[in-house]
C-alpha cells in the first residue's frame, strides 16, 4: 500500500501529514477508510476538503475501470455471421453438407469439463421424406434457459458467481443478479477475482458489470422482470447491456407462499415467470440461470409413506407446499429416489437445460470438506440426460 504523500491543488500538507502520522494515519488505505468527520477534526478541515483529497487520492491510487460502453456499441455492430454457434460440414448420403447455426449467440461457460459435456449436437428431422439437419445448442445461449439444482451448501452460487465473472470477461457484456436470499456479497466476488490473479483495473469493471437487485417475493421477482422487459424494449442505457440474467434463487420467495390462502398462487405465478423469461430470451439475445434447491428422499419407506398420504388427501385440500412439493408425486416411479427439485412437476418443464450439482459420495456428502462436485444433465431438450461431469470448487471459483 503506497504512502501518504502531499498533494498539490489540495489541502494535505506536510503539516497535515504529521498530524496523521501521530495517529498512525499513514497509508492511502487508512486514510481512505477513516471516517470524514474523524478526519475533519483532525486536520480542522470542512467535509468539502476531505472529500477532495480522498478523490484525489482514488484517482491516483485507485484502479482505473474499463468503459465497456465503446466496446458493447461495437460489438452490436457486428454482422450475424460472427453470432454463429458452430460451423462444420459432414457427408450425407452422397453429397456434403455445410452446417450452420446463427439462430442464437452461444456464451460459453470457460469451465472446461462442462463446455466439453454441453457440446452442441446435431438433431436429424424428417419431414415428407426429406432430412433437416439443425444445431442443437446445449451451451448457455441467447435461447436456453438453465436450471442449476443441488442440495444446500454443495456449492451452487460458487458456480453461479463463477459463469457471471466468466461471462463478463470473456463476453464483455453485463449480468442481472436478483439475489432472492440477500446474501449476495461484492467482497466474496472480488476475492474470487483476486484469485486469479486479475489486474485491478478487470476486477473492477467486472464488478461494476454485476447490477445486483434483491427481491423478497415472488410477485416481486415477476413485477421486476416485467419492467426490465419494457426498460430493455426502451433500450434504456442503464439495462440494454445485460445479456445474462441470474436467479439465485427461486425457492427462497416462492416457500413463502406455502401458508397463503390462495393455494393456486404458486402455480400462477410460475406460469407468469416462465412467460416472460422466455419473453427476455427470445428478443433480447439474453441467457437465463435460475437457481432451484433438490433433495433426495432418505428411505424408500418415507417417500411411499409420502405417496400414501398424497393420495388420501384431496387436491383441493393442499396447500402451496404440496404444490411445491408433492405435485403429481403419484405418477413418478416409485423406485427413484434421486435428488428431486423442489419447484413440482409443474416447472419441470420450463427450463430447457437442467443440471444437478451433487457430492461425488454420501462420505463427502456427510463431511462437505471435499472440493470434487459432479454435474449431471437431468433435463435437455438438446442432449442426452445421462451426461456428467467432474468439476472443482477453488478460490478461483468452480473449474
């Protein structure tokens, strides 16, 4: 940290310098973490005076932010050509034909393992006879909307923090964060940057690309994404960069509709967040996460028991939690006993990318000391749901 020195055009001098050092006030970080009327008493100066040398002192201390603006308007600019997922040529029959996707923009996650699970795959159709060949894309692209589950604590907003950062700095566009649970924290991101041995200037602008909204209800997060899609339509400076919009996470505001007297709110705003998310994705070239909370039934007792009382139970007597919860639960095997999201069976459809953040044992399940998670594809309209891979939670974020 550099010392304190004078400077010209202000108000610290070097008398001003001994009166600090004496209250051991010497480094351009203590003096800026002081408090402006500590600093006013001590140096018998007005707020006016303080504040301009703390400025001065962030200007020339301070990281310099990247304006991203210039670089958005130019990457606008850019013909559809460069939008493409993929471009390749394979033969069919007797002929070769060239393949090429440019119906969405594909953002790329840069953690390695999950980019070589999710790639974009080739989907034949037959219609009348003739073959249509069409690009699957099972990356995050302007089309798909993800759904990240895992149980609680298995690391899903380290994963999520770690694709907005990724994003940002290789896209070069912003993120939406709606934080449902108010516990997003600025210095967890910064320290995860710090990890990699960024420079002060991207770790900043990264930052300043993250625009974080809370919300603590459900009709909230829908009234929120409602004038975000007409603020976006306006193209209103403050929101037309956003090309990632992250929800960590739906359970925390849609349990607290469990006891309302409406037992049908659940399902109606479910239905209203589906539309217009997919809405944003479809005309604003805008990737969707949205964070959901599984869990795994601990005996196969417990979840006939469940079933059992389901079913005894008329549907009209449930409560938003049964909705959540145990929708439909009559018509899944009876054998599975799989993580399960905890949204109903109702949102098991919406997201066209589902994937399941779990321990790799019950050991490291029980322990929660190891840092090997694994990833499986549970739901894609793109690709096989079979697929998995390993990853690694770090300080520099899940790889």
């Amino acid at each position: 940290m550099s010392k304190l020195r004078c400077l010209p055009n202000t108000e610290l001098s070097e008398y001003c310098l001994n009166i600090l050092a004496k209250h051991e006030i010497q480094l351009v970080g203590e003096f800026l973490k002081e408090s402006t009327e500590k600093l006013m008493k001590l140096l018998n100066l007005n707020a006016t005076q303080i504040q301009k040398i703390k400025n001065e002192l962030k200007r020339i201390y301070g990281p310099v932010r990247i304006k991203l603006a210039d670089k958005f308007r130019s990457a606008d600019d850019e013909i559809r050509e460069s939008e493409c997922v993929a471009s390749f040529s394979f033969h069919d029959e007797k002929q070769t034909l060239a393949m090429k996707s440019n119906a969405s923009k594909c953002y790329y996650t840069l953690i390695g393992p999950l980019d070589d699970l999710l790639e974009p795959r080739v989907i034949v159709r037959r219609l009348q006879g003739e073959s249509i060949y069409s690009l699957g894309p099972s990356h995050l692209t302007s089309k798909m909307m993800w759904e990240i589950c895992g149980p609680s604590g298995v690391g899903k907003t380290q994963l999520v923090l770690t694709l907005i950062c990724n994003f940002i700095q290789l896209h070069q566009r912003e993120a939406l964060y709606i934080d449902t649970k108010l516990d997003f924290s600025a210095t967890r991101v910064k320290n995860l940057l710090t990890a990699r041995q960024l420079k002060k200037d991207v770790i900043a602008a990264t930052l300043e690309s993250i625009k974080v909204e809370r919300v603590l209800s459900a009709q909230g997060l829908v009234e929120m994404l409602n004038i975000l899609y007409v603020e976006l339509r306006n193209r209103n400076e403050c929101v037309k960069n956003i090309r990632l919009i992250v929800i960590d996470s739906l359970p925390a505001v849609w349990f607290l509709l469990k006891a309302d007297a409406n037992r049908l709110a659940g399902k109606c705003l479910l239905s209203r967040l589906a539309q217009i998310l997919y809405r944003l994705l479809d005309e604003f070239d805008i990737g969707v996460i949205c964070v959901n909370l599984s869990l795994i039934p601990h005996a196969l007792e417990e979840q006939q028991k469940q079933q059992r009382l389901v079913t005894l139970v008329p549907k009209n007597d449930q409560d938003i939690s049964d909705i959540l919860e145990g929708d439909d639960i009559d018509i899944e095997p009876k054998q599975k006993l799989g993580y399960r999201q905890v949204m109903g069976n109702f949102w098991l459809s919406k997201p066209r990318l589902r994937l399941s953040m779990e321990y790799i044992s019950e050991e490291e399940r029980e322990l929660r000391e190891s840092d090997r998670r694994i990833l499986k594809v549970t739901h894609s309209n793109c690709i096989a749901t079979n697929g998995s891979c390993l990853v690694r939670i770090c300080d520099q974020g899940v790889v």
